[in-house]
C-alpha cells in the first residue's frame, strides 16, 4: 500500500473519532455507535454481502464501491473498540513474506493449546 492509502486511512479514522460523540441525528457515524456493536456489527455483514453480490456480477465500480462500505464500516468497528486502522496494518507487515498456509497452521496449534489448557 502507498504511504497515500495510509494517510486515506488515518484520515478517515480521525473523521470517525471526532464523530464519535457527535450528534446522533447529523451524524451517521455517532448514530450507528449508539445503537451499540450489534448494529455495527450487522452492517458489517451487509456490506460483506454486498462485496461478495459484487464480485459474484464481476462489476468492478460495484466491487471498488462496496469494498470502500465494507472498509468504512470495519474502521468504525475499530474505533467503537479504540483501535486504530494502523494496528492492523502492523498486523498485516508482521504477516508479510508469511506463507497463509504456516500462518493458519500456527493459529490452529495456538488454538488446540489454549483449548488444552
């Protein structure tokens, strides 16, 4: 990613800390996190539907636009848990040159351990 898309993200996720606490009936962002992380979380899900709808039609506007909802509303999830768009993508540098496969086999030996304990 450009460092570009990395400013695009960290503005963005100021605009949805400064609306956070802001009045639910002007803002959208204010208005879906007082409704608690239920409807967040099933906006999420819509907008995850819409993404799969799209790719499903091969309609790449479709596609760009429903990934830019889905990503919208994930940052939103993260601010309602105090987190940043930044620790994912440490999360998403510390993968790197990590193949999927060993990543989702550590994740499951992580798992069988805690399970163990």
């Amino acid at each position: 990613m450009s460092a570009g898309g990395n400013d695009t993200l960290a503005r963005l996720a100021a605009v949805i800390e400064s609306r956070r606490s802001g009045d639910a009936s002007t803002s959208y962002v204010a208005r879906l996190l007082n409704k608690g992380p239920d409807a967040v979380l099933k906006k999420i899900g819509e907008e995850a539907t819409e993404v799969v709808m799209a790719c499903k039609d091969a309609d790449r506007p479709k596609i760009v636009a429903e990934v830019a909802d889905l990503w919208f509303h994930t940052m939103v999830a993260l601010a309602q848990y105090d987190l940043a768009p930044a620790a994912v993508l440490a999360e998403l540098e510390r993968r790197e040159g990590v193949s999927g496969l060993d990543e989702f086999a550590a994740r499951r030996m992580q798992a069988r351990e805690a399970d163990a304990s």
